[in-house]
C-alpha cells in the first residue's frame, strides 16, 4: 500500500486490542484501532492472553503509525529482535487486520487491494474422518449425504488415526506427536479403508489424506504406498513440521503428492521446503505463517517453483474470509480448508444467514475489506470463559 493524502490527513494507529473466542482452536482475533473510527480485525494463531503480551510488544512499531504503509509495517515487525523476537503468530492477526483496516479506509474489498482478483470465487472443502474401515454400507451412507450437499463440495480431507488403535500400534497413538512408526499391518488397515472410500465415492470427486505431522521417515514411506491405489490429490502433513532431508527422501519414494505448511512460520521457515525440493503442495495457515502479507510472499517464491498453493483452516469467520481474499488473489492457488459449517457461530458472527457457495466454490465477498462486519452480541456470548472484551 501506498501513502494518500498530506501528513495532517492521514489515519493513524491509536490502539491494539485481542481476545479469544470459546471452540476457536486457540486462536485469537485481533484488532487495530485508530483516530479516523475506522478499525479492521484479524485472526492471530495463538491463545488470546499470549496475543495481548505481544500486542504489547509491537505497540512501539504500530502505534502513531499509518495504517496503509502494510508491507514496511510487516518488515518492522517481522524484524523485532532482542529482547524478544518477533512472535508469527501474533503478528499474522495483526496483518490481516491491517489489510481489513486498509479495505475499509479506501472502500474496497482485500482481494481487489492486494492484485485483483484472478477468480471470484475460490474452491473450499471440510475436513472429515475416514466413515470407515471395512464397513461398506456405513461408507455408502457416508457417500450419500456428501453427495446430497447442497454446496456439492468436490473434495474433502480424510483422517485415519481412530483407525490405529493401541492395540495395532507398537506404541500408544498420539495425534501430532513426531516420529511414530507403523508396521506393514497398520500400512494395510489404512490401504482397506482408503481403497473401500474410493470405491464407492467414484472418481468424480477427490480426497486428501490427512497426517498431524506424527510420522518417521519409513512409516510416512509406507504410508504413501498404502494409499496410492486409491489416488487421493495429496497426502499432508506426514512428517514431523521442521524441514530437513526426510522430506526429499520422501518426496523421491513416493508416487502421491507431499503437502505440508500448515504448523511452519514465517517466510524463512518455508523456504527450504520450497527452494530443496521437498514438498509437491505448500499449505501455510495465514494466522501462523506472517497474515496475508507473509503469505503472498511465500506463495509468489513458489509459484517460482511451479507449487500451488492450498491454506489451511481451523479458524473463526476471521480467518475464513482472510482465505478466501488471499485465494483469489493468488495466482498459484488452488484450494482452502474452511470451517464455516463447524460451529453455529462462525456464520453468526457475522450476522449471516449462509453463503453463497457453488459446486463446491465460494463467492469472494465485494464488501470493504474482509466483507464482514462482526456483530458484538455474539462475541460476547461466544467469549471464552475469563477473557477480556477486546482489551
């Protein structure tokens, strides 16, 4: 963004406020207030008293400054050194916020802020665990009412894990805990269940298969084998989060696509994934990975490299329409997680009714900034037990 007008007329930062919402997956929302009564709101990937403590910390950056300077605001925050270094997560709030605050100082929608819009509406799918292991009729049914949605969602993302239980498992099972091992008997488990969905769902839809980051090396190994007869999109997250040479040993044994981003931060972060030839899909999340100003940079570097780009989503309806902007102004992108649909008050918070989704894509909202404009009643009745009202 560029600087309008004189000095004297410009809009200034006067306030940074948090607070966590209950069922928001420890995420907070954040706001930026200035002197103009303008104020725009983001989505920051951690707890809301974590996100106040830091909020504090880029106060000497943000306050008293114009909200439209963005990217040398990023550059400030992002650069925060001693005595302590900049926190992603806090920071990604802030910037999407401040593309929000932009949106509605100038009267325009993000999207059409950031690039212009390469598609108005952007593909979205929910994730979903697995209907069944062996049992047919269940995964039939299961089928049925996907098919029967009236969004008619093409794609969903598929996680496994109630399917390894202790007594299959060398170990007791733990989402997201890394390097675990599975054996050629846990490998053919997966391979039932995945090649059973397929099956019945046909090939006029597609699914991801869905990992937490939990798998060694060998297992994550056995695990694309498993799943490749039944030819899901991608496979994501199947090693631990931090970069390192498993992933191109991966990537090399494996005939299903490698997707992962989703835990990393921060555009440093992702770009060995990205330079080394490590993954087949980037997956940041715009709450941890620096807004959608550290966002777009990753994506632009990875367009470089032919990757697309898909977002993940476990967010309120901050984070939903911070997506669904960035989706459309991507060029390299190709799909959002979305959690719309996963507690009553996402839509609510909002003030709305539903969405206009088609075939599985979602509108790109035409309102200033985000689109949305949140309404008090329901954060407050949705506030998490203890936390302050926007302080």
């Amino acid at each position: 963004m560029t600087e309008t007008g004189s000095q004297d007329s410009r809009v200034r930062i006067t306030g940074l406020k948090a607070m966590e919402l209950q069922n928001a997956a420890g995420q907070s929302l954040v706001r930026v207030d200035t002197d103009a009564g303008f104020y725009g709101v983001g989505e920051a990937g951690v707890a809301g008293p974590a996100a106040r403590a830091n909020l504090l910390w880029l106060e000497r950056v943000l306050i008293g400054a114009d909200p439209l300077n963005i990217d040398k605001l990023y550059q400030q925050m992002m650069g925060l050194q001693h005595t302590f270094q900049a926190h992603v997560p806090t920071i990604s709030g802030v910037d999407i916020a401040l593309w929000d605050l932009a949106g509605k100082i100038l009267g325009r929608p993000v999207s059409e802020l950031l690039t212009g819009r390469f598609r108005d509406r952007v593909e979205i799918y929910y994730g979903s665990g697995l209907p069944s292991g062996t049992d047919r009729a269940a995964v039939e049914d299961w089928a049925a009412r996907f098919r029967a949605h009236p969004h008619s969602y093409r794609t969903v993302k598929l996680d496994f894990a109630h399917l390894l239980n202790d007594k299959l498992l060398n170990i007791p099972f733990a989402a997201a805990v890394p390097s675990q091992t599975l054996k050629a008997s846990d490998f053919a488990v997966v391979q039932t269940a995945y090649d059973l969905f397929r099956e019945v769902i046909g090939r006029e839809y597609d699914f991801i298969v869905h990992c937490h980051n939990e798998w060694d090396v060998p297992s994550a190994i056995g695990l694309c084998q498993a799943v490749e007869s039944s030819r899901p999109i991608w496979i994501e997250d199947p090693l631990q989060v931090w970069f390192n040479d498993g992933y191109k040993a991966l990537r090399a044994a494996s005939n299903v696509p490698i997707c992962t981003g989703e835990k990393v931060e921060g555009f440093r972060d992702f770009m060995p994934f990205i330079t080394e030839g490590g993954i087949d899909v980037l997956h940041p999340d715009l709450c941890w990975c620096g807004g959608i100003s550290g966002g777009r940079k990753i994506a632009e570097l990875a367009d470089h490299y032919g990757l697309p780009v898909a977002l993940h989503n476990c967010g309120s309806l901050v984070h939903n329409m911070a997506n669904i902007h960035f989706g459309a102004s991507v060029r390299n992108f190709s799909m959002s997680e979305t959690r719309l649909y996963a507690h009553d008050f996402i839509a609510e918070m909002g003030g709305l009714d539903g969405f206009d989704v088609v075939d599985g894509k979602i509108a790109v909202p035409d309102g200033p900034g985000l689109g949305i404009e949140l309404v008090d009643e329901v954060l407050r009745r949705e506030l998490k037990e203890g936390e302050p009202y926007w302080e």
